[in-house]
C-alpha cells in the first residue's frame, strides 16, 4: 500500500509544510517519545542530518535522514543553522542542529523550533530540569540576606536536592551569564567559569561570592590573555585577598606601569612573561612557549632590562607574577 | 463485544497524520477505480532500479497461464555476479486490485544488493476484471518460467524465495500451496510479509481495527469481493485464493511472516505461522508492537521500520547460505 500512499519524507516549502511540521511534533510530544524520535523526525522532515548536543547532561544524538542513529564526537559546524536548548546567558551550549550546508530552506526553522520545544520537555522531564532556568528563583537561592525558608523553597523549586543533610553543591559564576548551581560531583557548564567551593544548599551564598571572586581570576586562555579559562576558589587560597585590592580600571601601581611597557614592546612579551611566572623552571617554560630555551634566555635578558628587576630570582619572579596577577584584576575588559 | 485496538505506535502514528489524506483507512470500489486511473504506483524509472549500475534491468513478455495472455517479468539481474545467485520471486501488493510490478520492488532490491541476488517481479491480472484464479495462476506461470530460465538469468533454480507483501504475501502463500500440490520445483522459502490471506474478514484484529489505520476491514471486504464476488466468505473457497482456507499446511517451505499488532491481518498471520508448526514446517514469525499494516513503507526511517527490515535479513542470510 505504501506506494499508494506516499510516505513520509522531507517536505517542499510549501504553503502546507508548516502546519505539517508542527502537527508532526505536536503529536510526537503527546505521546511523550524519546530523545532520539525527535532528532529523527528533524532530519527526516527537513532531509538532512540532524544533531542534538547538550554536553551538560552528555547527551549526543545523530540521526541521519534515512533515520539511522549515527553519533559523532566532531564538533558541529558554525554555519549549520541550530536552534538553543536553554535561554541566551545561561552559559549552555546546548542545541539542535540541522547539518544543512546548502541554503537553509524556510521550512528549516519551523523543524527547528518545534523539535526544540519537544525535546526540552522531554530533557527535563528525563535528565532533570535544567538549572538556572529561572533567574528569581536562583536570586533567591545565592542571596544570604534572603529568608532560610525562602532560599530552601527556591532549591527545590530549582531541582536541588534538599532531602539529604550531607548533599554538596557548588556556585559557579560564568563569564557573560547568570550563574548555575551544581551538584558537587556533577560536571560543570562549559564557559569561563569561576567555581565556587562545594556547601550545603544554605551556604551557597557563600560559595557565590567566592565563585564570582574565582571568576575574575579566569583568564581566555590564549597568547593576548594567559591563563586558566576555569579556576576553583578552594584553590586560590589567600590570593582571592588581591581581589579587594584592585578594582577593574584602578590606578595602575609602578610594577604595573613597568609591566604594560615591557607588554606593549613585543607580541611575544605577555605569553611569555606568564609561562616563566607559571611554570616551575626555565626549561618548562620554553616547552609551554614552544621555543628554544636560548630564545628564551634573549627574551627573558630583553624583559628583564624593560621591568628593571631579575627574573631569575625567587623574589624577581614573585614580584612578575604579582603584577601580573594585579594587571589582569585592573582590566576592564572582564567580566561581571 | 469489540475491544479497543492495540495503540499505534507514537512514531508511526505521527507520520500516518502527516500523510493523511492519501488514503483513507476504508477504500471503496470508486478510490480504487479512480486511483487506478490517476495512479501509477511503484518505481517508474529504470535508472532507479539499476543504483548506479548495480542491477541490469530489463521487462519481459513470458508465456501466462494455458489459453491466458503473455505476462511481464520484470528482471533485474546484479551487475558482475560471479557463479548462480539466489533468485527473488517478486508478487506486489495492492488489495489484488491495483499496483503493478515495480510496487514494492524497493525492498526485493535491497535484499538482492545484500545477497548479489536476481530479482524477478511478476506482473498479474487484476481482479475485478480478473477474478480469482487469473492472479494467482499468472503468478504460477511467471514462477514456473523463473525456476525454467534460471540459470540463463544467472540465477540458481535450488535457491529461489518467494515474496510478497500484503496481497502480494497471499498470492506468494498461495504459490507456495499450488506448487507443492502440483509437484513442481520447490521454493527454498515463502516470505509473507503482512499476508492477506482469509476471505472471512472477520478475525479479532480485522474488527478491532474496523475504520481505523490502514487497509482496514472495510478495504479488506473491497478487495476479496473484486476477488472472488459472491463467493467470499462462504463455504466454497479455495485455498489457492485464500490461503488460511487450506485445510493442509503441511510440507510447505520455510516461512517467514511478519505482521503489526495494530493491523486487520494480525490475527490470520499469526494463525497461519501457529498452522504451519502444528503442521510440523518451519515459520519465523515477527509481530511488531504498534505497526499498521504498511507501517515500512509509510515512515521507512522509523525506529520499528528500521527493526522490521533489519529482521529479514538474518533469516535470508542462514535459508540462503550465503
């Protein structure tokens, strides 16, 4: 009968393929299918693979447009046209995807939104609520002022298991985002993080300020900004007191001063200067820079006659890495 | 008292609603005059069925049934076979009123790219026009001339399947029975995929799904009607027209049927498998959860779809010895 029939099968941008779309997911939502239905019915409807990547909650599933589930760990492309799992600011990367590299169809959106819609409801239904979700609720949650009774409310309304005295959870405030809580053990959102120490559900006001003090110590990580994109606030110790110390956009110090010019002399001059403060002796560092070590005896010679103190010195390079650390609190290219 | 059918399966019923409209679940003998009309159904275009040079393909007038017109075969032979390869007999579906030999030849190809087999598809009269026995005895003489010219296809007259589905599965069933009772050359096995194979109509399956899904009791009743007119139903017909008539399933090659549980033929499919093992022959039968009759063909990328077809193989792979 099927070729009597006609079968299911990618629809033309036509006045009625809309319509067709919605009533397709809309049914498939009733019937509270799966994960993988969904990401199905995607590919299918618009005839090409169809991805759904949420790293929070490790779920990846790949489904071609004849409908086999064929998973890849390669990272989506930029161009695809994707539709976001969570609200812009959550600081999740969680998407559908479609892999279209053509010019995306009109019908594409449509497919997109409305299998998005489907598989939120079942995300949350099957993998826990996403957090965050609601910004009032974790106000409440990370606001020390705010009512016991009231921030216990706000966890259970957030999904945070309450129930178990012993249960840990930790803050982590995210660059350009709200911030999340988490459980202890769980994994973290992706993003430049700052992650507060792990406490019980009345205590993570406490693991917020000291999140969101983490966070200014983060860094992106690359030649222009050295440093760790993710850092734990149980692991700076005393050095989250520098962070009172220097607001973004303070009046340099003199050590600062000395630093931005010998910065702004070479392009090599930043990278540098934080993998000899960073790592443990020269030859590491010229490991990190991925240069010759006597390249790295010219540079360290060319710096030191810019600064106007050793850094082949315990106290040389104590006095480097603390103006480092104090140039990049003063930056007000950071975030909040 | 009729009880309520087994639910769909939530992935097939969504695609069933986005094809709606094409057909209605109960057909009447005007659809399917003017479907006929408007309709021409399966794969028209030969490059299709050749997959990039894979298949040779080619129609063939052959010999029909004694005082019967010629019938055509349509024969698509694997490109750069080596040695006898199995042979697929090929019997479309259609409510044995419409269709031809190119519907359902998308799933006989699949297999035949899988086993570098021959497949041949038969194209027989239809009823009204043609009521019983002219289908099924097109059908006998198509195989007859397959089992004859074997070998001259490439093609191993020892290792030959029959297969069809829905009508296309009561006519292979049907083929199976005349051919043992006609002493002619064994099919190595029948596979009958959602067979419709009992006149009566009236099984538990064919009244609980009554205007509902696809090809249900009131289709089925347009059908064996065209098929054998006042006849159906009563007390006089042959199992070579439906076979779950046959008072002997004995001695019947190995079977494989498969049926959904959400479909009129349900119940006389899994009758005629539990037949066939009271007989002491060999069935394999699937009943897929939630499946209406053609699920596969409708929403082919469905996950049940997927298992439906991926059963077939193993069961061809361990009859053929390939």
């Amino acid at each position: 009968m099927e070729e009597l029939a006609g079968r299911l099968t990618a629809l033309d941008p036509d006045a009625g393929a809309a319509v067709r779309v919605i009533a397709y997911f809309d049914r498939l939502a009733e019937s509270r299918v799966g994960l993988e239905v969904l990401v199905r019915g995607a590919a299918v409807l618009a005839g090409c693979p169809a991805r759904l990547v949420d790293e929070d909650r490790r779920v990846h599933v790949r489904v071609e447009p004849d409908g086999t589930r064929r998973d890849t760990t390669a990272p989506p492309d930029a161009t695809w046209p994707r539709e976001p799992l969570a609200p812009d600011g959550t600081g999740t990367s969680a998407a559908l995807w479609l892999e279209r590299d053509t010019d995306p169809n009109v019908v594409d959106a449509v497919i997109l939104e409305r299998a998005a819609g489907a598989i939120r409801q079942v995300l949350d239904r099957t993998r826990g609520r996403a957090r965050a979700e609601d910004p009032a609720l974790l106000e409440t949650l990370l606001d020390a002022s705010a009512d016991e009774r009231a921030r216990l409310t706000a966890a259970k309304r957030l999904g945070l298991d309450t129930a178990d005295p012993a249960a840990l959870f930790r803050a982590v405030a995210i660059r350009g985002g709200r911030p999340r809580v988490v459980p202890a053990a769980a994994a973290l959102p992706a993003g430049r993080l700052g992650v507060g120490p792990a406490v019980s559900v009345l205590e993570l006001p406490r693991s917020s300020s000291a999140a969101r003090t983490a966070l200014r110590f983060t860094a992106e990580g690359t030649p222009q900004d050295p440093g760790s994109s993710i850092v734990y606030a149980d692991e700076l110790g005393d050095l989250a007191l520098l962070e009172r110390l220097v607001a973004p956009g303070s009046e340099p110090t003199p050590d600062m001063r000395a630093l931005r010019k010998a910065i702004a002399d070479a392009p090599w001059m930043l990278a540098t200067l934080h993998a000899v403060a960073t790592t443990v002796s020269l030859r590491a560092a010229a490991a990190e820079m991925n240069v010759h070590h006597s390249t790295l005896q010219h540079r360290i010679a060319h710096a030191e006659s810019l600064l106007g103190w050793s850094l082949r010195t315990p106290h040389g390079l104590w006095r480097l890495h603390l103006a480092l650390v104090l140039r990049h609190l003063a930056a007000t290219t950071h975030p909040e | 008292m009729a009880m309520a059918p087994p639910p769909f399966d939530p992935e097939l019923a969504a695609a069933l609603a986005a094809v709606a409209g094409h057909v209605p679940s109960t057909i009447t003998v005007e659809w399917a005059r003017r479907a006929r009309e408007q309709g021409e159904y399966g794969v028209r275009d030969d490059e299709q069925l050749r997959r990039d040079g894979r298949f040779t393909v080619e129609e063939r007038a052959v010999p029909g049934p004694p005082d019967a017109p010629d019938i055509s075969l349509l024969i698509c032979r694997p490109a750069g076979a080596v040695g006898a390869r199995p042979v697929i007999y090929h019997t479309h579906g259609g409510g044995m009123i419409l269709g031809d030999n190119r519907v359902g030849i998308i799933g006989a190809l699949d297999w035949a790219q899988e086993f570098a087999a021959v497949v041949v598809s038969v194209e027989y009269r239809l009823a009204p026009e043609h009521p019983h026995p002219a289908p099924v005895e097109d059908v006998y003489a198509g195989y007859l001339w397959t089992v004859e010219h074997a070998a001259e296809l490439g093609g191993d007259p020892d290792r030959i399947v029959i297969a069809g589905a829905s009508a296309g599965g009561g006519l292979t069933a049907a083929l199976a029975l005349l051919v043992r009772d006609r002493e002619a050359h064994r099919p190595l096995g029948q596979m009958l995929l959602c067979p419709m194979i009992d006149d009566r109509n009236d099984t538990p399956s064919a009244i609980q799904m009554d205007g509902i899904g696809v090809w249900d009791r009131g289709s089925n009743a347009v059908g064996w009607d065209a098929l054998l007119g006042a006849a159906r139903g009563g007390a006089d017909v042959s199992g070579y027209a439906a076979p779950a008539r046959a008072a002997d399933l004995a001695d019947l090659p190995p079977a494989f049927i498969d049926v959904g549980s959400a479909e009129t033929f349900r119940d006389e499919a899994v009758a005629y498998a539990s037949r066939i093992w009271q007989a002491g022959g060999v069935a394999e039968l699937h009943v897929w959860p939630g499946g209406f009759h053609g699920f596969e063909g409708f929403a082919p990328q469905a996950a049940l779809s997927q298992a439906a077809r991926a059963a077939r193989l193993p069961w061809l792979r361990r009859l053929l010895g390939e």
